[in-house]
C-alpha cells in the first residue's frame, strides 16, 4: 500500500479534478454554445477582429467531410510552417551556434514538426542543445495553442453530432478552433504561467549563463521562456519539454507543488469534458459514468505503479526497500529525489493516460511491471482522460463497442444515445478500433527485425529492448510523447516511422471520429422503450470496462508476454 504522503497527495489529487469537473465542465459547455461567459467583455471583441481578419463566417456550419477537411488542412499547415523555421533557425534571432550544437537534418526537423503539430511532442532531441528560443517559442509553443485548440475543436464537434438530430452539420472548425484558443487556452496558459515563474520556474531571453562549480569545471546553465512552453505543453495535453530531461529538471518543475500542479493541468480539461458532453446530449448521467470508468483505471493504474515501484526487483532481497523518514524506499534509479515514489507514481500515470508525456522520471528505469502498466494506459487507446477531446470521443467510441456487443448478445440492433448503430456506423467504430493494432504491432515487427530498427538499441536488448520499440511507437500513435530513453530515436528510420506513427494516431482516429459523429447527427433520436439498453448504468459501466480490458488483451497480450512479462520472469519474479 501506498505510505501516508503519497495515498494523501493521490487522494487530494483525485479529489480536486472531481469538485472542478462539473463547473469547468459546463463552462466549456457555454463556451462553445456561444452562451454568456465571465470572458466575454475581453474575448468577444478580439474574436470579432479574427473572424473580419480572416474572413470567416461564425454563423455558417460544416458538414462532417468539410470539418475533417479543415482539420487535416489547419494541421499540415502548421507543420510545414514549423519545418520551415526548425530548418532555418539559425538565421533566426535568438539562435546561440556555442549552445544548440544538434544538427537539425531534414529527417529530425520533419519528426520534430510532425510531433508538435499533431500534440504528440515526440522529442528526438536535448531540447536545450538543438532549439533557439524562437524555434521554441515562434514554432513548438505556437503549435502547442494551435494544435490543442484543433483537438479540442474536433473532441466538441463530436459531441455534437452526438447531441443533434435530422442535421447535417457539425459546427464551425475555425469558431471552435477560435473559442478553445481565446476562451480557454490563452487564459488558462496565463494563469498558470504566472503560478511557475512564482514557484521559480524561468521566463527571459537571456543568453546562457556561464559558471564555475566547486570543484573548477565549466558550467552551462540554459536560460529561456520555460513558464511559457511548460504550462501550455501540459494544459493542452502536448507534453514534450524545454529541456533534455523534461519534468525532472528543476528549471520546469523546482519543488513538489509544481509538479502536483502541472499534473492537475493536464488532466482538469480531459476530465471536465465529460460532464460538457453530458449537458450537450442532454443527458449527465453518461457524462458521470465515462467519468467514473476513467478513475476506475486511473485508480488501479496507481496502485499498481506504486505497487511495483515501492517492492522494486526481487532480486534485491537483502536491500530494504520501504518508504521510512530516513529514505525514499523502492526503486529510485531514475527518479527524483525531490518526489520519491509517490510523486513520480502520479506523473507517470497521469501523463501515460493522457497525451502529455512530461514525466518527471525516466520510464525506462522503472521495474519491468511498472513500465508495463504506463504502456498498457496508451494501449487502451488515450480514453483514461485523454487529450484534449481525443480522450472524450475515444471512450464514446470504446461505449459504441460496448453497445454493439451487448446487442449482439441479446438479439437487437444495439443503439447508443437514442441513435441506431446500424452498418456505416459499424465501419466507423472498426475503423476507429483497428488503427492502433494494424499500425503499432507491424511497426514494431519491423523495427526488431531489420538492421535500421535493431541499431538504435544501444543500451539494451532482449526483452527490454522489445519493450524500447513497443514503447515508441505506442507513445508515438497516442500522441503522447514520452519514451523508454534508451532507444535511440533520432535516425532516418525511426524519425520517419515514428513520424507516420504520429500521424496516423491524429489522423486515423479524429477522422472516423467525426464520420460516426456526422451519421448520429443525420439521424433521427429513438424513444426509449422496454428494451433499450441503459447506458448509463453501473452495468453497462462493467461492461465497458471489461471491453476495455479485453480488446487490449487480444491485440497486445502476445507482444506484452515477449516485452515486459518475460522480462519480468527472467528476473526471477
């Protein structure tokens, strides 16, 4: 069990994500109603200006194809634009040639612009070595506001096609993508910035500081605008970091309450959506039942990290490893002494459920069981919070296969929300469910079979090194982020691959997202009757997550017995 600091910080944690739920649930709810907002004596005029700027109509709405058009269209867009300044950063301001000595080759640059364009901020390089502040600030954090917002825009025109009836449509991408920018994002960026650069975190352009340590050798210590990327990198679900090490290093997370908040930042949105998409489809006891099933595993997904983390390797049996006030107790290779077990448990659970790999210790430390339990929370599909709105649409998505095995067994065309799940809307949900396997798995097939694939296995081997590559390209489909860092990721190869990867995990998933949502939409709402089957109940709450457990047990239960499980077993446990 958990020593009293850390079950105390996981039981306020969990508390204060579910007092805010509903409150910033139905003010994203008004937001993007259009509904009166205490932000709109600020935010509406600078809205009005956008809209004449860029000659948008806000009253005009999109067909599901032209919102998934304006989506993908927006999303290149902006990786092309930050290709262009990775690559010419050094004739940009703010470049130090004495400081960023990695080599931005076109491959690096196009994985690095792939990475913050679809929020996944897979980072193939030290952050501190390789990007000028303008790459950081012009490029990587612009895309972190604008392709958080895209993801948000996407998660609420979802919920609408949910909510409609006998329509076509499914909002505007541009006043959505607009409204979670003005309404939402920049204030809560603000807001949290000033919390940092409180806490100590940094905010300047100065140069690097040049120091002399005690026992004579020549310090480099980076300077930056950390606050800015750090609070929009975790509130827009990007993750990624200003610095090599992330979340460990104490420029971005000095003291234990930062690392607590930023962790309640990125899941406070994910979370609160829930009970947005309850007030849309009129109904908030489906709201609370997503809500519930994603602390159900959120819960599980802590007690069994700590679990594993606190007994550490069996092979240390003449080593204590319980938590007491003269030590941290556990396995500690890879952590931070400031946060101990507890504190590293809770960012590598909260940012493995998530789209936000900004872990504050080296995943590829942890024990082979803990490490397993961080892949299986991307295994499941970022629906345990998620992304912005990717987390929503992908537990509606995993209810719809919950509903459609439930008719099955009962003889009736299943229907989810009043609307039938008929043929096309089948093609949808499969669509949705197969990419992760069909994609991850022959990856990863490939990568430990070719030359290419195996060489970036420097450190490791065997089972571990398995578990490196899986790692990849699961936290790299999830658009999540953060990696078992022995793998050697920036090479030709898995800058491309896990490039493709990321965006096939943005793609592959907000497309046929959108398609089921714009065939709800179409439809008109069933009464219900007799046989209508509750979805909002505490059975079908266990038969969702029993879906849940089982589709990652068929897809992924071979390649976790030859990764983890058998490093486990090899380690004599």
């Amino acid at each position: 069990m958990p020593d009293f600091y850390s079950a105390a910080q996981y039981l306020l944690f969990l508390v204060i994500v579910t007092v805010l739920v509903k409150p910033l649930g139905g003010y994203a709810e008004r937001v993007f109603a259009r509904r009166p907002t205490v932000l709109d004596r600020v935010c509406l005029p600078i809205e009005r200006i956008l809209y004449r700027i860029t000659a948008v109509d806000p009253n005009a709405e999109m067909t599901g194809k032209e919102y998934a058009t304006s989506f993908v269209l927006f999303s290149l867009v902006g990786t092309f634009l930050v290709y262009v300044i990775l690559r010419m950063q050094r004739f940009l301001p703010w470049f130090f040639p004495q400081y960023q000595t990695t080599p931005l080759t076109p491959d690096l640059a196009l994985n690095t612009a792939v990475s913050f364009s679809t929020t996944t901020t897979w980072q193939a390089y030290a952050g501190e070595n390789t990007m000028s502040y303008f790459s950081q600030m012009v490029g990587l954090c612009a895309q972190n506001f604008l392709a958080g917002a895209a993801g948000l825009a996407v998660g609420i025109a979802f919920i609408r096609g949910m909510a409609r009836e006998l329509s076509d449509t499914l909002g505007n991408f541009w006043v959505d993508l607009t409204r979670a920018l003005l309404w939402i994002l920049v204030p809560g960026a603000l807001l949290g910035a000033l919390l940092l650069v409180g806490q100590g975190v940094p905010m300047n352009f100065h140069s690097y500081t040049i120091a002399t340590g005690l026992e004579g050798a020549r310090l480099v210590i980076p300077q930056g605008p950390v606050a800015a990327l750090e609070v929009i990198k975790n509130l827009g679900t990007n993750g990624g970091g200003f610095f090599n090490v992330n979340g460990a290093h104490p420029y971005e997370n000095p003291t234990p309450l930062t690392n607590f908040l930023e962790m309640l930042s990125i899941v406070l949105i994910p979370a609160a959506l829930t009970h947005t998409f309850g007030r849309m489809v009129g109904q908030t006891r489906q709201g609370w039942l997503f809500y519930h099933v994603m602390i159900l595993f959120f819960c599980l997904g802590l007690l069994f990290v700590h679990h594993f983390e606190q007994r550490a390797n069996s092979a240390f049996g003449n080593v204590d490893m319980k938590h007491s006030r003269l030590q941290s107790g556990g396995n500690m290779e890879g952590k931070e002494v400031r946060f101990g077990v507890g504190g590293s448990t809770l960012t590598a659970v909260v940012t493995s459920n998530t789209a936000t790999g900004s872990y504050n210790s080296m995943d590829d430390s942890y024990t082979s069981l803990g490490g397993m339990v961080l892949l299986v929370n991307m295994l499941l599909g970022e629906l345990i919070f998620g992304g912005l709105g990717s987390g929503l649409y992908s537990m509606v998505m995993a209810a719809a296969i919950a509903v459609f095995l439930a008719g099955l067994m009962v003889g009736r065309t299943p229907e989810y929300l009043g609307k039938k799940i008929g043929p096309s809307e089948n093609k949808m949900i499969m669509l949705y469910a197969l990419a992760a396997p069909l994609l991850i798995l022959p990856l990863t097939a490939i990568a430990v079979s070719t030359k290419a694939g195996l060489s970036a296995l420097t450190v490791n081997g065997g089972p571990h090194g398995f578990t490196d590559i899986l790692f990849a390209y699961t936290s790299c489909f999830a658009n999540n982020g953060q990696t078992f860092a022995s793998l050697n990721a920036n090479t030709p190869f898995y800058n491309l691959t896990t490039a493709l990867a990321m965006l096939a995990g943005r793609f592959a998933l907000a497309i046929p997202a959108l398609g089921l949502a714009a065939r709800f939409a179409r439809q008109r709402n069933a009464p219900i009757t007799l046989g209508t089957l509750p979805t909002h109940s505490l059975s079908f709450a266990v038969l969702l997550a029993a879906c849940l457990v089982i589709m990652v047990a068929l897809s992924y239960l071979p390649a976790l017995a030859l990764g983890p499980v058998l490093e486990r077993v090899l380690l004599g446990g």
